[in-house]
C-alpha cells in the first residue's frame, strides 16, 4: 500500500533551507522511489499551532518501508544535519490507498 510523508516545517533561513538541505534531500527522495506531490510555503493553520506559516511538504512513496529506509539511511542521516538551525519540522508518514486511485 502506498505511503505518504508529511512534512511541516517553520524555516528561519529560506536560501540555505532550500540550496542545501532542499537540494540534497529531493535527490534522496527520487533515489529511494519517492516522489512530491506538494512543496510550498505558507500554510495556514485552522487549529493547532504547529503550521501557521509553515512550509509544507507532501511526498508519496510505494510502500512505508520505502520511506524508513529512505530516513534510516546513511546519506539522509548527513543531509537532515544542514537543516539543523535553520527549520523547526515535524515529520509524519502514513500509508494510505494511493490518491490517483483513490479519486479516479
């Protein structure tokens, strides 16, 4: 069954988020069979207080193993570190029917 990452992320430095982090970590996700289906800022919380502003970022992945062995493996481990103060995220995967099916 398919998976999907959902990412939230408050970024504090925009350029270097997505030249390096962004950059390296997209490559990553094509490598390990993922693909994006949203990347965008500004989103705007109805409830809660985690997103208001956030970035968000939605990527849909063949299965949820394909996604912890893309986040367990050794190239993502030194990419996630060029994040490191310079965006709050908050992390959530979830398999789920695919969504091309699922509205056809």
């Amino acid at each position: 069954m398919p998976a999907y990452m959902i990412v939230t992320c408050h970024i504090h430095d925009r350029d270097a988020f997505i030249q390096e982090y962004g950059a390296r970590a997209a490559a990553l996700v094509e490598k390990h069979g993922g693909r994006y289906l949203l990347r965008a800022p500004g989103a705007e919380a109805l409830e809660g207080d985690f997103g208001d502003g956030a970035s968000m970022v939605i990527s849909e992945w063949p299965d949820k193993q394909s996604v912890h062995r893309f986040w367990n493996s050794p190239e993502y481990a030194e990419a996630k570190k060029l994040r490191v103060g310079i965006a709050d995220c908050q992390v959530l995967v979830i398999e789920a029917p695919s969504l091309a099916e699922a509205y056809r």
